[in-house]
C-alpha cells in the first residue's frame, strides 16, 4: 500500500507478485520441512524412552531335547517318543479347543449375590463344563485359568505355548503378529514327527508359520468382529471329520480356535441375546465332541483371557484375566486331592491355575519334553496317577513336579549366564531348588514324604515365577534418560519457536531448519561411531545423537536471531491462563485420580475459558463485538456441556459414571433412539456451518457446493450407514441377507470416504475464493478512493471501490473481503469432518459436530475480541480436541480402542487401511482440532494481510506445544511412578496416549493444516495480489 | 455503543475509580468482624456440612445473609450515594436525620437480596451445571451451592453499583478496578473453582463428596479476596485484552 502515491504500472505489479508468490511457497515449504524435523526429534525421543520402558525379556535360543532330560532320571529310561520323552506318556492325541474370550463365570452356574440378583444372558448357558466335571470327576476337571496380562490373543498364545512370560514390547503388535522364535510346544510337536492340525484364528498361523498340516488346516481371519459365524461354522465343519474314526493316523493334536464368544462380547457385550445363543452353540459343540471322542484322545477346551464388563479386553482387569480351563478324557486317569476340590470352584477368585501351567502339563500328558523357557507348573488333577478319585499318588505328581523344576532350573541357570546376573536374584529361588533337592533324595516310600517332596518343589516354582516376574519388570533406565532429556530439549524448542519470537517465524524458519538439520547428522554420525564401539547399543546411541544434536543446533540457530527473541513466559491475562490450565493438568497427570477423572476435568477448564471469554466478549467497546463474542461464548458453554453427556465410563469410573455412548454399560452397540444423532447431524451441521459463511457473505461458490450439497449428502450417506448397521444388528430386516446388507453398508461407507478426501480435497486445491462481486452503476461523479478500505468491522458487507481513475464506470462491490482467507481455508476442516464423522458411532458423531461447532464459536469469539496473536486460540482447540477424544467413546486405556470401526470401509481386514480407521476414530477430535489451529490467523482478516504464514507457524506450535507438555509430564510421570500400583492400569496407558497424539497431532498439523495453508493462501494471493 | 462510549469518555473517570467502605466507627469495626464471621461459619459448620449438606446450607443461608446484609447496611455506600465525603479530619459529621438514613439503606439492601436470590442464584445455578455439576441428582446440593456462592458474591455489588449496566458489564469483563467488595466476589467464585479440585481424588474421604469442597473454597475465597482486594491490590485493574 506504500506505493499509493506513484502508482506502478501493471507490468511491474504482476511482476512483483510473482516474486512474492514465489517466496511464500519457498518459505512454506521450509515451515513444513522444519515442523517435519520437530516431529523426527518427538519420534527419536520417544522411541529411546519406549525402549527402555516397555519391558524387555531376553529370548534364549536353547531347545529342549526328548533324550535330556533336566535332571537325572532315576526309574525311567528317557528318549522315547512312543513311551513319553521325559515321563510315561498318558495320551497320544489331543484335541485343543480355544474358546476365544471364554470367561470363568460363563461356565459355572450363577450364583446370585449381593447386586447381582438375576443371572444374565451370559449365565448358565454353557453348561457342559461344569456338568461333566461334577458327574464324571475322573474324566473331567474344570478350573479357573488366569492369563498373564496384556490380556490380547497374540499376546495369551505365547504364553500357552512357550510357557513364559509376556512383554509389554509386543502388546502393540496384536495386528501384525510375527513368529515365535522361542521353544514352544507346538515346535516340539512338529520336530518330533507329530501332525499337527489347525483350524480357526489364523494368528496361529503367524506364530507357528509352516508347523501345521497343510491339507487338513484351515485359517481363518481374525479381526472381522462384526462376524459372529463365519469362523465357529468353519471350525465345525473341519474339526468333526477329524474325529471320525476314519482318520485316525491323520493327525496327532488338533487345535481349534473358536472366535464367536470374543466377537460378540466385542459387538455386542456379554450381556445381550447374541451372547447366550453363542455360548449354547458352544455347548451342543462340547457335547457333540465328548460323544466322538475316543479313549486315547485327551480334550482340552479353554479361554485365553475374559473380557470386561463391555465385552473388550486387552487390559488387567480381573474380569479379563479369569478364563476357563477344562481338561477331559475317557481314560479316567484324573483326580482330586480331596473334597474340597471335588467340584469346581463358584468364583475364578478360588484354586486358579495360571496359563502358563498349560504347556508343562500338556507337554508331559504327551510324552513331549517341556519346552526350554517355561516357567509354569504341572496341574495336580492331569497327574493324579492313582485309582482313587480323592487320593492322588503323590509319587507321579512330586515326579512330575521335581521334572518340571528342572527344566526352570537349567533355564534359570542359562538365563543368569547370558544377562550376567548377580546372585541375588537367584539366592532364594536356589535356596529352595536345594532344599526340595534334598527331600527328594532323602525320600522314603510314604505319602507324607512324598507329598512334602511335591509340595516343596512347588514352592520352588512359585517362588521362582514372582522373582521372573520382578527380575521382567526391569526398565533400562539409561535409555528412558536419554528418551526424557531429548523430550524435554524438543520441548525448549518449541517453547522457543511458539513463544519466544517477536517477529516474522517465516523468515527466521529457514536458518533454524538449516541448523537442525546439519546437528541431526553430525549428532547422528557421532552417537553411530561411539554405537560402534562395544560398550553401547548401536540404535540407541545413534537415535540419542540425532535427537540432542539436533536440538541443541536449533537452539544455537537461535542465537543469532535474538534481537526478535524474548522471555517465552506467558505476558497477558489470557496467556496466563492457558499457562495455568496446561500446567495444572501436567502436575495432575502425576495422581491417578486426575487421569482418572480427566474428561471432567476438560470439561471444567472449558467452561472456565468459555466464562471468562463470555465475560470479556461483554466487556468489548464495540457494539457489534460484544453481541457477537458473547453469543458464540454461550454456543460454545452449552455445546461442551451438552457433548459431554455422551461418556464411556472407564472401570476405575464406575462408581461416579454412567455411561452413555452405548445402548447400556454392558454393550457395544448403540441404542436405538442414539440411531437419531447422524441423521440429526445431517440435517443441523451443514446449516450451522453454512450461518457463519453467510454471516460475512461468503456462502457462495464452493462453498454452496462443498457445504451445502457435497457435505449433507455426505453426511445423510453416513447415517444411512449406521441405519444399515443397526437393522443388521437388530435384525429388523429379516428378508435381506446380512451379506447384502454388509456389501450395502460398505458400498456406501467407500463412496464417504471418497467424497470426503478425492471430491473434498479436490474442491479444497481447485476452489477459488468464496466471493460474489456484483457491479452496481456508479454515481455520477467518478470517485477518487484509490485503496480498498479496511473496515475493521467484519460483520457488514464490505464495500470496495476499485478504481483506475481516469475512465468513469460502474462500481463493483465484493461481498465475502472481509473473511476471503479465514473461509477459504475452512473448506479444508470441512472436507475432514466428513471422513471423521463416518468412523464414530453415533453418539460420537454428534460429539464431534458440537465440537466443529465449538471450533465455530472460537474463532468467532477470537475475532470478538481481536485475540489472534494469543495463545488462547491453539490451546483452547487442544483443550476441545482431547475432551472430545473422551466424548467420542474412549478413555485413556487399551479397552476402550474401537477395533471394530476397521470394518466400516472395508469386507476383510486390509493393511493399511484398517489401522489407519481406527487412528482416525481414536483420535478424530484431535485431528479436526488440529486442521482448524490456522484458521485461528486467517479468520476475518483482509487479503492482503501480511506475515500470515510466520503466525500461522506460531499458533500450531503453540497448539503442538500444549500436547508436548503433556507428553513430558506423562512420560516423566510414567518414570518416576513406575513401581507404582497402576502403572500398567492408568500412568502407562495416558502416557502411551499422550506420546502417539504428539506425533499424530504434529504430523496432521504439518502435512494437513500447514501444507494446506499454501493453496487457499494462494489462491487468495492470486485474486488479490500479494503483501508485502 | 458508540454512542455509548462517548458518554462513558465524557463522563471522565468516574465509574472506574474503587469504592471505599464508609469510615465511620461502627462500619470500621464490621468490615474487620465480617471476615472473622464469614470463616467461622465453615469450621463451625463442617461436620454437619459433610453429615448432611443440604439440611445444613439450607440453615446457614439466612445467617449468612444477615451478616451479608448488616456488611451491606453498615459498612457500604449504597447505589448512588456519593462515597463519603466526610472523613476529612476536624470537619463534624452532619447528623441528618437518621430514620430516613436507615431506610434509604434498608431498602436498597432489601433489592440487592431479592436480586441474589431471583438473578444470580438461577444465573450461578446453570453456571456450576454447565461447569460439570451433576445433572440429573444432587439438585438441592446444587441450588444451595448456588446460593451461598450468590450470597457471598452479588448482594454487596448490586448495593454498591446498583443496576448500571455499564458497570456490571465492567464487572463481568474484569476490568472494574478491584475493591473490598469486588475482591469479595472474585475471591468467592475463584475459591469454589480451587475447591473442584480435591473432589476427584481417591482420598475415600467423607468430605469430598458434593458440594463440600466446593462450599469450604467458596467461603475462604471471599474472605481471602475481601482482604487482597481491600488492602493488597486495591484499586488495581485487571489488562484482559
């Protein structure tokens, strides 16, 4: 606007714009870059602390052998597979059924206790176990089998077949599981000749990949949820044949894999119709499999982990970790050691059996030997070895027992040579290994000897097992120092760039990027060389060396810039408090109660922001600023409280909360009054987006296309999905197939997506700005203005007079100046909510529309009260994203991850694009909020605004920067407490959020939002010229 | 509002200076007896408080809108009334006519009440509901937090400001200069947001449940901003934009 005076020639404007075009796209390509390698610096600090954090296990590589026995065998001759490598042999074939999710109380008889007067669909509708151990206790027992947790399938195979252990390492790794590299039982099967044969979930099949006969196994996948049959028919109709007499000599051990009870649990929850007609088929399987069975054929039907209240596990909870094991034969062979034990237990609290006794038992039961790693203990009941139901003969079971103390003894010996272990460790379990040692060798014949004997070495083994489990829950503490002082380093920086600049980021952007990229290779190449001596790890060092190298040369890049530097402490009310609330919550994060509890707390501090900017849109001079900011601060109060009915109580919750996200505490589906929101969202969403486009005047063009048209038929499409979805739930349409009604729903969820991201992203590149310029005759005398007049009211239409002086001419006016950058770029979260509605369930679609909304209402109240340049904007949108996080269905823990939403687009399970679902529905409010962080700069300001893109960089930083103070804190929280009681229930599992939503949200808020700031910034630039 | 602001720049001042307390003896003396009275009232009241919230809020509120109200009558000059100019030293107190005096006290301290009660009570009411107070139980816990919250806050405003919109708008805005009254206000209302924060605590204690916590901030916030606002931070304002 300085050249007013000389005006230049029109050669030399389009020159000069080109030139500023130009460089816009230059330095937007550096922001994005430098955002980039903020991200890379939050991957490597998190990488190094995860590593050290997330226990770690050393895998020895030892196998058992038929022929070694652990110990001296005094009265057998090993080395015989026909015999029994180890023991005599009771079996040669057996039958393994998995009932996926297969809790303990589905199997025993209701009681009715306090609360809980009437039995449920999941009660009393499985009652062969139960029935056959208490008729026929010699050929039947059934006990409770709890798991180790992370209570995931992947994770529970491990356990039953190598008879170790779990690592936290592999409890992320449930979609691509990989093969068992460790002594397993089914290892020993297949090398020992014996045909194995699988049918059901094909996770086996990634575990034991190539052990299983080829002609008779068949695999099925195991993710689809949705499907309650598919899997269980299957299985039936492969398992049966095996059974007939004729194909006898086919097979040694045949396992079979039922999903059906976990995926209605999932589905539906346990306490639904669904549930009980599963577990009746589940029954009349049983019953049909003891009919067929033979005498030397042992059967074993057992869970691998329970589930919770709402049907999902993965968690420690005790109603996830209480399966079922019930072990029968014909033979007759089992026993009780007296008559407490003679029927089975009412409660999975009394006389458990831990997963891991599995594989000992079934190893010996076999005649195979117990695989190398195994740390559980033969089960008294398979090895009762005498004809009197409830006397056992205490010399087969202290035989057994002292074999399998061996076995852990050599693997302890082993172990402590190779991680170079003090003895310490091993004192005590050493100890008592001596102590049964000597009762053993000092045996007389009687019962009483013999029974001490048994009973002291399982002292050994159990005292054994607690030490493994502590010696486990060891944490590399150098590699989470390092992870923790590369975070906190990351942190400074973004302190820096988000709040300590005085002036253009843009410009100050590249040379920063410059020196952060030469630090990360020299830090890189120096922790390599020092990796590649042999005192440290090669991976760590090298990470640690990128990670501090680079950020101490941002650092220093800063130096020579420090004219435009200042202190990055919060200077105004509204900093103070933005402080205030993300320091109250860091601080917080360190109680489990406050993670607890966190959606209240959001929701607190939401409304506190939204008094206090309703109290200051109140006190604005400005008429027209007043009404507007007070208004939206009242949409926005009632839109969050209102969102924050819809709530997924977490367990720890349950006394205080109710849930609402689903049709009842105890399901996974919606009600079907919720069925209303999306449509309800179709019909109110578009509209209320379209009234603040209206409002300055610029609902035309796209907009009218993208909003009005593209959007709501969107969204109809999306509640015409979740109808289709509930009438195959309900079976409200009985004369259409469920395969048509899924090949419907998928069609439809397909055409969404397509919409959302080619249609919408296509509008969003292509679009001009929303403009109407309509000409109006002028008046008689030409006019003079020369400049477009800046009104700083942005609610009236906006009037500009172009004009090249000389010729008289008609007056064009613009409707839409006022707000052409702040809608121009709205088209983009727009073209989001789409995708992001599609992937909840109903009651989190109407969560997430309020939040869109509640998005509306800021920007506006910002605009109120001239608050672009505060921090406010960017930490209220934090705020917003992770409350709707919670108010989308989940919580801070395993449980509430809805797998489910992998089959909304999709038949089968499809890499990548099933885990990129469920990202998108776990941390939907967090991605929309952060898309919407550089509307905050560019809402209702004029064209040719200048330094946008450096106050852009600055609001997402600071927007960055509230999810990266909540990392450090939970991650040091995470640290510090990790001997805590809830480590694994409630610090973990917030930590792992708040990591991965940093790395989601930067990556979002540099790929999406800021690589989307270039075309609509652009495309403004090329209507109105460029600033300087 | 221009209109608006160029009578609020003609009236040059005036609203945005603090207000005094009357500097008369007996005002002197309750305005230091009303904090002691007001944190009484919490440790007096407490185990009955957490025994039985509602029956207990619900007694307490006529007491405390008594002292309220003496503080009101005694200590504050009310709408209109031109801050006294009577203090300067040797100059003798015009004794007008009291009877009017007490009436022309009385009734404006009876509106503020009515004002507490019917305006802010419901107005704070929605407040707390919309701050996460529970939705569908606790109400009367609610109404009365509400209450007192307005007891403490409003009355001694509406006696001192009366219903001049510009300064209430001030008021909500912060940017009133802080004074005895207004500290009170603001003190009370950040008192009840601190005392949120114990509740979700596993403590297992008895107190923590709703509005305990909540009631105890409330009191010790006013009485707290009561005395920053009436000697620490008198006359300051508050830069929110």
């Amino acid at each position: 606007m300085a050249d007013a005076a000389a005006i230049p020639s029109k050669a030399d404007v389009k020159a000069q714009n080109k030139q500023r075009s130009l460089q816009f796209r230059a330095q937007h390509g550096l922001v994005v870059a430098f955002f980039l390698l903020i991200l890379v610096f939050h991957v490597l600090s998190i990488y190094l602390f995860l590593s050290g954090f997330l226990l770690s296990r050393l895998v020895l590589q030892d196998r058992s052998e038929c022929a070694v026995p652990p110990i001296d065998l005094s009265n057998y001759t090993p080395g015989s597979q026909e015999r029994g490598c180890w023991h005599p042999k009771s079996f040669d074939k057996a039958v393994v059924i998995l009932v996926d999710a297969l809790r303990y109380d589905f199997t025993v008889p209701f009681q009715a206790s306090a609360g809980d007067a009437e039995p449920h669909y999941f009660h009393n509708n499985l009652p062969v176990l139960y029935e056959t151990a208490v008729k026929e206790p010699k050929n039947a027992f059934l006990r409770p089998f709890i798991a180790d947790p992370p209570t995931t399938t992947l994770q529970r195979l491990k356990g039953l077949t190598t008879g170790t252990l779990p690592t936290l390492i592999d409890a992320g790794s449930n979609f691509a599981g990989t093969a068992i590299d460790e002594d397993n039982l089914i290892e020993q099967l297949y090398l020992a000749g014996k045909k194995v044969v699988h049918i059901g979930d094909d996770t086996w099949h990634s575990l034991f990949p190539g052990y299983f006969e080829p002609n008779l196994t068949r695999p099925y996948d195991s993710f689809n949820v949705w499907d309650l049959h598919t899997v269980d028919n299957g299985v039936n109709e492969h398992l049966f044949p095996l059974l007939e007499p004729s194909m006898a000599g086919r097979w040694d051990v045949a396992i079979g894999h039922y999903l059906g009870v976990d995926h209605a649990g999932h589905r539906y929850g346990p306490d639904h119709p669904a549930m009980a007609e599963k577990l009746r088929q589940m029954d009349e399987v049983f019953r049909r499999m003891i009919e067929k069975l033979d005498e030397d054929t042992l059967l074993v039907v057992m869970g691998d982990h329970g589930m919770d209240v709402k049907g999902d596990h993965g968690g420690e909870s005790d109603m996830e970790v209480e399966a079922a094991l019930w072990m029968y034969s014909k033979k007759g062979i089992f026993g009780r050691d007296g008559e407490g034990s003679l029927a089975p237990t009412a409660t999975a609290k009394e006389r458990p059996v831990a997963q891991i006794d599995l594989v000992p038992t079934l190893s010996l039961l076999l005649g195979m030997p117990i695989p190398f790693n195994n740390l559980g203990r033969p089960i008294a009941e398979a090895f009762h070895g005498s004809s009197k139901l409830l006397q056992p003969d205490y010399r087969n079971l202290a035989e057994v027992s002292r074999l399998t103390s061996a076995q852990i003894h050599r693997y302890q010996g082993e172990y402590a040579k190779v991680r170079k272990l003090d003895e310490d460790a091993t004192s005590a379990p050493a100890k008592l290994w001596r102590a049964a040692n000597e009762k053993w060798s000092t045996l007389s014949s009687s019962e009483k000897a013999l029974k001490q004997a048994y009973e002291a070495f399982t002292l050994y083994q159990a005292e054994n097992l607690s030490i493994c489990k502590a010696l486990w829950a060891r944490f590399d503490l150098v590699s989470m120092s390092m992870g923790l002082i590369a975070l906190v380093g990351t942190f400074a920086v973004i302190v820096m760039y988000a709040q300590g600049v005085n002036g253009d980021r843009a410009a100050l952007t590249p040379p920063l990027l410059g020196w952060g990229l030469m630090g990360t290779a020299a830090g890189a190449v120096a922790g390599a060389a020092l990796g590649a001596l042999p005192i440290a790890a090669m991976p760590t060092l090298t990470a640690f060396g990128a990670a501090t190298g680079g950020i101490v040369a941002v650092l220093l890049g800063f130096w020579p810039a420090r004219p435009i530097l200042t202190w990055p402490f919060p200077k105004t009310f509204w900093g103070w408090l933005c402080f205030m609330s993300t320091a109250l919550l860091c601080v917080g994060f360190g109680a489990n109660s406050w993670i607890i509890w966190e959606d209240e707390q959001l929701l607190f501090l939401l409304s506190t922001f939204a008094v206090l900017m309703l109290g200051a849109s109140l006190g604005q001079a400005d008429r027209q600023d007043q009404i507007l900011g007070a208004v939206n601060a009242l949409s926005f109060l009632v839109a969050t409280r209102i969102s924050s009915l819809s709530r997924l109580c977490r367990e720890e919750q349950a006394r205080n909360c109710r849930s609402s996200y689903y049709a009842s505490a105890t399901s996974s589906t919606s009600a079907a009054w919720q069925l209303a929101i999306p449509f309800a969202v179709a019909l109110l969403l578009p509209t209320a987006v379209k009234y603040f486009f209206v409002r300055t005047k610029n609902y035309h063009g796209s907009a009218v296309i993208w909003i009005g048209i593209a959007l709501r038929l969107g969204l109809i499409m999306v509640a015409s999905f979740w109808a289709l979805d509930s009438a195959d739930d309900g079976d409200w349409l009985p004369q259409v197939s469920k395969d048509t009604l899924k090949t419907a729903r998928v069609i439809l969820a397909q055409i969404v997506l397509a919409v959302a991201f080619a249609a919408g992203y296509a509008t969003y590149v292509w679009a001009s700005p929303m403009l109407a310029v309509k000409t109006e005759e002028a008046p008689e005398k030409p006019q003079s203005t020369s400049k477009p007049i800046n009104n700083e009211d942005p609610n009236a239409p906006i009037l500009t007079t172009i004009n090249e002086a000389p010729q008289p001419r008609s007056k064009l006016i613009i409707y839409g100046y006022a707000n052409t950058h702040g809608t121009r770029y709205f088209l983009l979260p727009c073209a989001w909510i789409l995708a992001l509605i599609l992937v909840q369930k109903p009651m989190g679609q109407g969560a997430l529309a309020l939040c869109f909304i509640s998005i509306l209402n800021l920007l506006e109240i910002i605009d109120a009260n001239n608050l672009r340049r505060s921090p406010l904007g960017p930490i209220v949108l934090a705020l917003l994203g992770m409350f709707h996080f919670f108010k989308t269905g989940h919580q801070a823990a395993l449980v509430t991850i809805q797998w489910d939403v992998a089959f909304i687009p999709l038949k089968t399970l499809q890499y990548p694009w099933a885990p990129l679902m469920v990202v998108l529905n776990t941390y939907g409010p967090q991605i929309l909020c952060a898309i919407a962080v550089p509307t905050i700069t560019l809402w209702k300001v004029p064209p040719k605004h200048p330094g946008l893109l450096g106050r852009i960089a600055g609001q997402m930083a600071t927007h960055v920067l509230f999810y990266a103070a909540i990392a450090v804190a939970t991650v040091a929280e995470a640290a510090w407490l990790r001997r805590h009681l809830m480590l694994y229930r409630v610090f973990m599992p917030r930590m792992l959020v708040a990591v991965s939503v940093l790395v989601l949200v930067e990556f979002v808020g540099a790929v999406v939002a800021i690589v989307g700031v270039r075309w609509s910034v652009v495309s403004v630039g090329d209507v109105f010229g460029w600033p300087e | 509002m221009s209109s608006q602001q160029s009578t609020k720049s003609a009236d040059p001042q005036k609203p945005l200076k603090h207000v005094d307390i009357l500097q008369n003896q007996a005002s002197l003396l309750f305005a230091n007896l009303h904090p002691v009275l007001l944190l009484s009232v919490v440790p007096i009241s407490f185990k009955s408080l957490v025994n039985d919230p509602v029956n207990t809020l619900l007694g307490l509120a006529p007491t405390v809108a008594l002292v309220q109200a003496i503080y009101c009558i005694v200590c504050l000059p009310s709408t209109g009334q031109t801050p006294p100019p009577a203090h300067k030293p040797g100059q003798k107190k015009k004794s007008g006519k009291p009877v009017q005096d007490i009436w022309a006290k009385v009734v404006p301290a009876l509106l503020s009440f009515l004002l507490t009660l019917f305006l802010t009570t419901p107005l704070l009411y929605i407040t707390t509901i919309l701050f996460g107070a529970p939705l569908i139980s606790h109400h009367l816990h609610t109404i009365l937090l509400a209450l007192h919250l307005a007891l403490l806050t409003t009355p001694q405003l509406f006696y001192v400001h009366g219903l001049d919109l510009s300064t209430w708008l001030r008021l909500v805005s912060l940017q009133q200069p802080v004074d005895e009254m207004y500290g009170m206000s603001l003190g009370a209302l950040v008192g009840g947001w601190l005392g949120a924060i114990p509740i979700p605590l596993d403590w297992d204690r008895e107190w923590q449940k709703w509005p305990v916590t909540i009631v105890c901030g409330v009191y010790a916030g006013a009485v707290v901003g009561k005395v920053l606002g009436g000697y620490v931070f008198k006359g300051a304002r508050m830069k929110i934009n």
